[in-house]
C-alpha cells in the first residue's frame, strides 16, 4: 500500500473550501518559509479511502479473537468512552482552584476508594502513565522506605524467572542487583531458593501472580513471610488482575506495594501505544511516600471539601499532575456499571474461558504446566518443532491466514517454544469454539503439510518481518527523495 506521501499528486486540493474571505496579509522576507510545506496534496475522496484502507488493515479487540497473553484484551465497553468525552471533565484544566474541580477529584477519590477495596490495600497513587511505570513508582517506594530506615545495604530485588519482562528492567532501572529466583516444577517459586535468597541485602521481592505460566502460587503467604523476616518488602505485580478481582486480595496475601494496569484489568483500550494508566497502591505505611499530589477530605460543612496534598515525604513526581486521569475516569464507569457482583463474575469468566480453551486443547498440544491454570495457560511447540520443524511463530502466523489474531509467543521465557493464551471474560462460547478448531486444524496441518505453515501468513500484507529490526529500528517517518539527509 502505498504511503499518502506517494499518493499525492502536485496540485490537487479539496474542492469543498469556499475562497477565502480573509485579507491577506504579509510578513516580512526573514519570518517567511523558504521552502514549500511537503503536505501530501490530494483530493478529499482519496484522503478518505486511504485512512479507510488503514483502518481495515489494523486488527482490533472490535475485529475478532484476540487472545493476547499478559495483555487482555477485552472487550471495552463503550460507555467508558462517553464517560471520559464529558466536556466537564476534558475542559479543565489540572491548576484550576480546588474549588472548581470537586467533581473530579471525587472520581479520583472514588476510584482510589474502590480500588483499595479490591486490592486490599490503602492508598493509591494515579500519577503513573503504565505498568511498567506504575512497578519503577513502586520501587521507588520501597527504596525511600528502607532510606528513610537508614537500611540502604539493601540492594537487590528478587525477581522469579516466570515473571513478566518489565519487573527485572524495573529493578534495574531503580538501581537495584536484580536476582531471579527460580521456579519450581509447579511453576510456582522454590522456596527453598528463596529462604536462601533473601536475607540482609535485600530490599524486595517482585512478583507476578497469577504468573506468567497463569498460574497462582500456593505458597503465596509462605513467600510474602519469608520476604518480610528478611525485612525486605513485597511488591505484587497487578498489571493483569482479572482472574482475582474481587476473590482473593494481594493485600490480604501480605504484599506491600503494588500496581494495577487500568488499560487492562479496567478495560481501557490499549495495544496502540496508550494512553495508560498504572496507578500504585500501597498500604498505609508506605502512604507518606507516595509520588505527586493526592486528593483528600477535609472536614466540615455539607459533608467537607475535596483537596489536594502531596504526601508528607513524597519522594517527588513520576508524571504529570495526577496521571492520565481520563483513564481512570475510563476505569471508574467500568467497576461502577460492574459493581461488587459484576467485578468476581468477570474473573469467574475469565478463569473460565481459559480453563475451557486448554481442556479442549490439552489432547493435542502440550501444556506443560497445565495444572492450576487461572486467566491464561501456555502451550509448547516444543514436541511439535521436533517432530514437524513446525515452530511456536509458525502456528502464531498461520492463525493470522484464519483470521484471529495469534497468541504471546516465546514468552514466558521459561517455556520452549511458548504460545500464551489469554482469551478473556469477554469472549463467547462460539468464538472459544471456533478458535479452538482452529488452533487443532493448524496441528494437523504441521504433519499433513508443513511448508505452508512455514509461509504463513499466505493472507496478510505482512508477512514475516524481521522482528527485531522491526522493533529496534522500525522506520515510522518517510524519507522525501529530494532531501535525503534533510530534518
Ligand atoms: C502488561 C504487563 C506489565 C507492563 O505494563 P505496561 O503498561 O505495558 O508497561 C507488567 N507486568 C505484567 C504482568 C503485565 O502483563
């Protein structure tokens, strides 16, 4: 397809614009371009058919299955939009007085309120723009802790090897040794690795629950316990709490500090690059440190006033004002229109639908940790690569020709061959069904013919790019020809 750049033709304009009823005026010489504008010039007719054709090429959660591990992808429900389209609440601006902005900050309120309850935690900051921001914010908190203790030996942060990518990056970046702590043949964590692990020098522990492997880890209260006699702190990574919301606590399993993913659990469309929101939760000691400013209650006439207050230590601002706000506002029509029986329902069905997809697919791939699985499970090509040469990517590609969109593949790291599968309350019985004939066509295709899966996809525009190019050095401008080096 080619580019609008490539489209455009010297001279063609809209034909709807009146002429121009306003003087015209000069500037002088040195405030002039001296160049024309390269604005692609085309007529309005083609304009409208190109970003058509782009919008058909794109695949969203509103075009079919898209069972995306570690990112559900859920359907998100359109009142949301309306929600965060108020003009009162995207006319305004974030120094306005308090006293103008009391609707707001009770969302804000609201939000954090119903957030605690299902987190089991008692304060929440919404500053963080994503997950992975949301878990460096958290860090963050549990360094000015142990600072603020005089406890600065304390270095490392213990990170599983079934945890999600951004966790050790997240370490990292806060300065921290990060140790991965292995994974039992459970999928859950050694402990016995891990009571050797933790000791004096560790500041935390990180992890993902339901892991990576979606499984949740029944020795969850042994590990909070063994990270807090070594005085180290628990941080959960909530990014994805669908199958718990609602159920189970992360509050209540002992952890400290952790984040959410709104424009995930909370339904905010996300996959082209946002805008999120990773709002950290912590409890009450770990409050006093919280970034930016926080929306308070103080008392007095007709039920107090709304106002805002940085925390007494904060540790200064991860983002802008009070994060992504539309996003939370997203997030409260969500859990409103839920409420408390919808929120438990939603993670009954997304446990549901995986334990479903797996049980119907567990004769013919091989599901290596296939026991406790909770939102997601992971299959392994690894017998099939060995018996077909037919690879995890082969298969994700060749549900590309069928019309869904594939799974996460290679990841967890932990996996050979990984395809993680999260399919989501939000997906019906039929779509399950059809998927899953799909995902058994494929195996047999790998055996009756697997050079064509070795092409695939054979339908999309795309076919096999190289992915690491493509995301280390993706070309996303154009380059006109007459100015090659040019700005
Ligand atoms: C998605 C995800 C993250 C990162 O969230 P971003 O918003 O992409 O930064 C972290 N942890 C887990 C378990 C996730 O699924």
């Amino acid at each position: 397809m080619d580019l609008i750049f490539e489209k455009s033709t010297s001279g063609r304009r809209l034909s709807v614009l009146p002429v121009c009823d306003v003087e015209e005026v000069s500037f002088s010489p040195d405030r002039c371009r001296t160049k024309a504008l390269r604005l692609p010039q085309m007529s309005e007719t083609e304009i409208s058919r190109h970003y058509s054709r782009l919008a058909e090429r794109a695949y969203g959660v509103n075009d079919g299955f898209y069972p995306l591990g570690s990112c559900t992808m859920k359907y998100n429900p359109k009142v949301n939009e309306t929600v965060a389209a108020y003009k009162e609440l995207t006319d305004i601006h974030p120094l306005q007085p308090e006293d103008s902005v009391q609707g707001w900050m009770e969302i804000l309120d609201s939000a954090e309120e119903y957030l605690c309850g299902i987190t089991g935690m008692d304060a929440v900051s919404f500053q963080p723009a994503a997950g992975a921001h949301g878990e460096f914010t958290g860090l963050l908190l549990i360094k000015a802790y142990h600072t603020a203790n005089h406890d600065t030996k304390r270095n490392k942060i213990l990170v599983p090897d079934s945890s999600h990518g951004t966790n050790p990056a997240s370490g990292a970046m806060c300065g921290y040794e990060v140790i991965s702590v292995p994974s039992n043949e459970d999928g859950g964590l050694d402990l016995e690795q891990l009571a050797a692990m933790a000791g004096e020098d560790t500041a935390g522990l990180m992890l993902t629950n339901p892991n990576t492997l979606g499984i949740f880890d029944k020795d969850i209260l042994k590990i909070t316990e063994i990270i807090h006699e070594a005085g180290g702190l628990c941080y959960y990574d909530g990014a994805n709490l669908n199958a718990i919301m609602g159920i189970v606590r992360p509050g209540d399993m002992g952890f400290d500090v952790m984040h959410m993913n709104l424009h995930k659990t909370f339904s905010t469309p996300h996959g082209g690059g946002g805008p999120g929101s990773g709002p950290v939760a912590c409890k009450e000691f770990l409050a006093q440190y919280l970034p930016g400013k926080r929306v308070s209650k103080t008392e007095g006439a007709n039920g107090g006033q709304y106002c805002f207050a940085s925390p007494e230590r904060s540790f200064g601002s991860v983002g802008m004002f009070y994060g992504n706000a539309l996003v939370v506002a997203k997030a409260l029509a969500y859990l409103l229109v839920l409420g408390r029986e919808g929120v438990p329902y939603t993670a009954k069905n997304a446990v549901l639908n995986a334990k479903y997809m797996k049980a119907k697919l567990e004769d013919v791939y091989s599901i290596p940790y296939s026991e406790a699985c909770m939102h997601e499970f992971v299959i392994s090509a690894e017998d099939l690569k060995r018996e077909t040469d037919v690879t995890a990517m082969d298969v994700a590609k060749a549900m590309i020709d069928y019309g869904i969109h594939p799974p996460t593949v290679y990841f967890p790291l932990i996996v050979k061959e990984a395809l993680m599968i999260e399919p989501t309350e939000t997906e019906t019985r039929e779509t399950l069904d059809e998927a899953i004939s799909i995902l058994r066509k494929i195996r047999e295709e790998a055996y009756e013919n697997p050079e064509k899966l070795a092409g695939a996809p054979h339908k999309a525009a795309i076919k096999r790019p190289d992915e690491v190019t493509a995301a280390r050095h993706p070309l996303v401008r154009y380059s006109f020809a007459e100015c090659e080096n040019d700005d």
